[in-house]
C-alpha cells in the first residue's frame, strides 16, 4: 500500500503507470466518489503522452484518447448504470484491442466481462488529501506492470 497526501502526487503516481503501461493492459479503479480515480487517470494520460484534457466520462461513459506513440488510453465509468447494455459488448472489444490501454471506473456492472489478468487499484480516503492506494495484480500482464512501478 502506498499513502498519497495530494492531487499532484496522484497524479505524478499516474504519469509513472503511464510510462510503463502496455497495449492491451486493462485497470480497474476502486474508490468512493471523489477518491481521485479520475486524478490518477490525468496523470496516466500524461504519463503517455496524451495531450487533450482528460474529462470524467460519468456522462458519456467512455472517452478515448490518442497518444503520441499510437497507443491508445479507453477512459470508461460505469457510476450507477446497473445494466450496461451495448457499452458492456464495446468494453470487451476495446480491451483486446492490442494498442488499448483500457482503464474502468465504477466497473461494478461490467465485473464479468473484465479480464482475470487485470490490475486492481483500490483508493481509500482517511482523510480531505491522504489516499491510501493499494494495487493488485491478478495475472502476468499485470504483474509485469506492477513489478515495472518499482
Ligand atoms: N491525495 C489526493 N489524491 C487524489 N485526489 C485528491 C487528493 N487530495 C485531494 N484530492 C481531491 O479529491 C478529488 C478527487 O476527484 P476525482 O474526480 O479524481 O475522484 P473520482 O474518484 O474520479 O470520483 P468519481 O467517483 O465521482 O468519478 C479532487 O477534487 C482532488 O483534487
Ligand atoms: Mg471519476
């Protein structure tokens, strides 16, 4: 578990992911409202190279972001949609895409179509600026990734 004490080390924390993440990895965010999911998701736009602003996609549900090397970041939130319909079958798509990196908020609703070797960031909030985060790896993929954070 590592204990983040603000915004911009969320987001620094993000940049690094960023830098190691490969095509076709698959992260799954889990924290309450205003944990700082969509905070690390800035940093790991950042970290590869993409230059729009990211945006919550609480509304939209899913946006996609170029990055320099042609690698792709695929920003989903499921918050309070309890059937996911068609975006359940465009999730599965997307996160096989091989230059994909497919990052899930609120993932609640899509749980069976994620794959098994995906990594898990858990956000907690003990107070107004401290997260604790706590990441697991369920497969090689992910365990790569983790291991590659140092
Ligand atoms: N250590 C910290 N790490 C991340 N965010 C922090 C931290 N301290 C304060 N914050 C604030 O907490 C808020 C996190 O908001 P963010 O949108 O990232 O949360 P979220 O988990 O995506 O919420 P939602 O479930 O509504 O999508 C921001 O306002 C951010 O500035
Ligand atoms: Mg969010």
């Amino acid at each position: 578990m590592i204990e983040i004490t603000s915004s911009d080390a969320m987001q620094q924390f993000g940049e690094k992911l960023g830098h190691e993440v490969h095509g076709g990895d698959v992260i799954e965010l889990i924290g309450d409202v205003g944990a700082g999911k969509t905070t690390l998701v800035k940093g790991i736009a950042k970290g590869m190279g993409v230059s729009d602003d990211v945006q919550s996609p609480s509304f939209t549900i899913n946006r996609v972001y170029d990055a320099a090397d042609g690698r792709v970041l695929s920003h989903y939130d499921f918050y309070r949609l309890s059937d996911p319909g068609i975006m359940a079958t465009e999730l599965h798509e997307t996160m096989y895409r091989t230059d994909t990196i497919t990052v899930i908020e609120w993932a609640d609703a899509v749980e069976r179509v994620l794959p098994e070797d995906r990594t898990t960031i858990t956000i907690s909030s003990p107070t107004e600026t401290t997260r604790d985060v706590t990441i697991v790896a369920s497969g090689p993929r992910s365990q790569r990734l983790v291991r590659q954070l140092g």
